[in-house]
C-alpha cells in the first residue's frame, strides 16, 4: 500500500483548512488511504516537511491548502531530489498531490483536482498519475531561484494579489474581485520593460505579463485558457497599456477566459522569458506568493516533465 504524507497548513483559505482536519482524517480513513498527516507550523516549514517525507520514503506527498501551501510542498519535493545545486534537473521520487482547500486553488484546478476535502480525498485514493512540467524563476527575493507549479505574476495580477491578502474580512474569488477593482486605480501606469523569449527582444509598456503553467489565477481569471501543465511550455499574456476603463473589460474578459484577441493583449509560448524593468521597480508573485515588490529582472525558465502528480490522467488540464 502507498504510503502518504499529509501537510495541512491550518491557516489556508482564513483558517479553513484547520477546521476541515478532522473531515481530511476521516475521509482517508473511510476510503482506505494510508497516511500521516502534520501541520505546518510557519513559513518555508511546510517544504521542509515535504523534502523530510521524501527522502523518508514516502510514496506520496499532499499539499493540503492553497497555492502557497502547494507550492512549498512543490519546492521541498524538487529539492529533495539531490542537492539543492543539482534540484534543478532532478526529479523528486515522491510524487505530488493536492487538496485544494485554500483560497483561489488555482494550482489544483490546473491539475484537474477539484476543491474541497472529499473530491481531493477521492482523487489520492483512486491514485492515478501523470508527470507535469515546473516552472523556476530566479530574481527578487530568490536570486537564488524558487519552483512554481502553476504561474508567476508580474504588474498588474501581483498587486491584485497582495490587496487581496488584506481584504481580511473578504475570502475566495470575491477578495479578488474586489482587490481587482482596487488596484485599477493604484497601478493605472504601465511600466517599460524589456522581454526576451524565442529569440526574440521586445521593449514596451507592460501593464501585466503573467507567464502560466496552469491556466487560472485568483480563483476566477482565466489568464492562459489553453494552457497545459503538460506540454513543455509556457503560457506568457502580456498586457500593453490600455485605460482604466479598458481595464475594467478587460476583467470581465478574462473571468470568461475570452481576452484572446483584445488589442492589448498577447501571447507568446515558450520555456523560457527573462523580463526586466527599464523604469521602475516590478511587483511579481510565484503561485501567489510575494517574489518582490521592485524587482528589477526575472529570468523564469520550464522544467519539462519534472513531477509526478496525482490527479485524474483522463480529461486533465
């Protein structure tokens, strides 16, 4: 039988998933599962636990919680591989799953698992598996470079993400709506930065460039709607300058995946983007986690293939 390893972090989605600990115990318990479970107890903790269980032996490794929570787990998995100078090309024994019972669960939606306890639950016991791709970034706060699993942010999408984070009494996809609407009018100026992907270098204004493995950002925007974690390459939308009004649409439009097209934006696929800023600092997240608040140059590059996953093989994206 399997063995799994359960990391729940009892913050995720505002103290939701510490309260649903005793439904994770019982639905496992009641669908055969074999598994330990632990709670993370700070930040970084929950990838440490997640390198500790794999070089334990552990068949499986569970992020339970949101995108952060998931993407520490992520993060110890690839590093537990060998050591952290060769983590980049290795892949982790262990493999990867998910309860998607956070906030937006974008990184579980990617995957194809549904959110809330007894969906995720039913997924690891039925245990089917597939390898998927993982992004790495270096640059900000990780010069050194960080794993992501589902996308990084840079502009406009990472300050929707820190307002979000303070709508305290908000959770879910309306805090980032509202922090959405909020940031509109607090980053309304596109800032000039220099890409560099498929040999090709473009300067211009950029009110936003999200580089996607998965397809969904803040619970509800379809950033890359024909993205794959699967397929060897990124999902890059770039976003020009455009009103605050066009903006506005533009949400809209992106919370129905039906942005392609808009003369703003564009897409380019590649395994490989640097990003720079030519004028002034950029804000970005990794999975919804801060990268900076004035970055200066991201190099952000696919590893193909990297990780085994659990989650449903037929019909996943």
């Amino acid at each position: 039988m399997l063995k799994h390893k359960i990391i729940l972090n009892p913050i995720s989605g505002r103290g939701f998933a510490g309260r649903a600990r005793p439904l994770v115990e019982k639905t496992l318990h009641d669908l055969g599962v074999d598994f330990d479970l632990v709670c993370s107890e700070r930040p970084w903790h929950a990838a440490e636990l997640a390198e500790q269980a794999a070089r334990e032996g552990y068949d499986v490794v569970v992020a339970a919680g949101g995108d952060g929570t998931a993407n520490e787990v992520l993060n110890g998995l690839m590093r537990s591989a060998e050591t952290a100078e060769a983590a980049v090309s290795a892949k982790p024994a262990a493999a990867l799953g998910v309860l998607g019972i956070g906030r937006g669960n974008d990184f579980a939606y990617g995957l194809g698992v549904p959110g809330g306890v007894e969906a995720g639950c039913r997924i690891l016991a039925k245990g089917e598996r597939r390898r998927m791709d993982v992004g790495w970034v270096a640059g900000g706060l990780y010069p050194q470079g960080r794993f992501f699993g589902n996308g990084v942010g840079i502009g406009f999408d990472a300050v929707v993400g820190f307002e979000a984070v303070k709508l305290a009494p908000l959770s879910g996809f309306a805090s980032y709506i509202v922090a959405a609407l909020k940031t509109i009018f607090l980053y309304e100026l596109a800032p000039k930065v220099h890409l560099e992907c498929n040999g090709q270098a473009v300067t211009q204004p950029s009110l936003m460039v999200s580089v996607m493995n998965g397809r969904r950002l803040g619970g509800g925007f379809y950033t890359a709607p024909e993205a794959r974690t699967d397929d060897g390459v990124f999902d890059v939308c770039i976003a020009g300058e455009a009103s605050q009004w066009h903006v506005l649409q533009l949400l809209l439009r992106f919370m129905k995946g039906t942005q392609v097209g808009d003369p703003v934006i564009r897409y380019e696929r590649t395994a490989r983007i640097t990003v720079s800023s030519l004028d002034r600092g950029l804000p970005a997240h990794l999975d919804g986690e801060t990268l900076c608040v004035d970055g200066q140059r991201l190099v952000i590059e696919l590893r193909p293939a990297a990780l085994e996953v659990v989650c449903p093989a037929a019909g996943a994206v």
